[in-house]
C-alpha cells in the first residue's frame, strides 16, 4: 500500500470521528509505520483565555487520534483498534497561535495488541509531550462491510 492510499484511508477515518473533526486534525505523512497529524491552532481549544495556551485535552485528543489511526498504515486489512491504556507526559505548554504536530509510530505488533508512542511536537522541534499506547486488536470481522469499504474506499 501505498502513502497516499494511507493517508486517504487515514482521512476518511478521522472525518466519521466529531472530535477529530471538530478539532480539525488533517494527516500530515504517512508511512507503513508511521503517521502525523496536525491541529490546527484554533480560539475554541484554549485552555487559558489569559496567554492563548491550547487545553490539554486537545493535545490529549491530538495523540490518541494519531496513535489510533496509525493502524490503518500498519496493517494491510482495516480493523478497528480501541485504546486500552494511553499514558501521557506533558513536556511544555504548545505555543499559542501555532499548529501541534503528532507522529506516532509502532513499536511492537501482537495478534492481540499494537503497541506505539507519540510525540507531539511544534514547528521547530520542541516537544510538547510524549504518550505511550496500548490498542485491543478485534479483527476486520468486528467491523460492518459498509463501514470498512467507506474506510479503505471500495470492496476489500
């Protein structure tokens, strides 16, 4: 598969997520084993009116998302991957009026559980936080066929 296949299916996942699209997350790159996503700044996601920081829910939010959606870079057949377990470590407050960046990556693969971390991180490199996550492999049979094919784009 492909990076653009990777980043199509990527999208078309997070538009039938409303917290991703509220935040208006796009993709930013994708490998097979990796993905980044990007949050845009925006006024409805400061967590503190006085110095414009962005809440950390969103960052929160931002990590998941991108630990979640980079199954659909890492495996070949689309199944849903539900978090278990996401342990963050904030580093530093996001600049306010500039984008957070998150790359995920996979670090080890079970039948069972997808392993990965995260960094989300602002234009010049500077980490706002890291996470670790856990994600429950149910299968692409837990998944109904119109779903997976609005997903992966047609028939699979």
């Amino acid at each position: 598969m492909d990076n653009q296949i990777r980043a199509d299916r990527v999208t078309r996942f997070i538009d039938t997520l409303n917290q991703a699209k509220e935040l208006g997350l796009t993709v930013t790159e994708t490998t097979e084993c990796s993905l980044t996503l990007c949050l845009p700044y925006n006024e409805k996601i400061i967590g503190n009116p006085d110095t414009g920081v962005i809440h950390g829910g969103a960052i929160t939010t931002l990590m998941d998302t991108t630990s979640g959606s980079l199954m659909l870079c890492a495996l070949e057949v689309f199944e849903l991957c539900p978090t278990l377990d996401l342990r963050v470590d904030y580093m530093r407050p996001a600049e306010p009026h500039k984008p957070v960046y998150a790359r995920a990556e996979v670090y080890r693969m079970t039948r069972n559980i997808i392993f990965t971390r995260c960094e989300a991180y602002q234009e010049g490199g500077e980490t706002v936080a890291n996470c670790v996550g856990t994600f429950m492999r149910i299968g692409p049979q837990a998944l109904p066929k119109a779903y997976r094919e609005k997903i992966t784009g047609g028939p699979v």
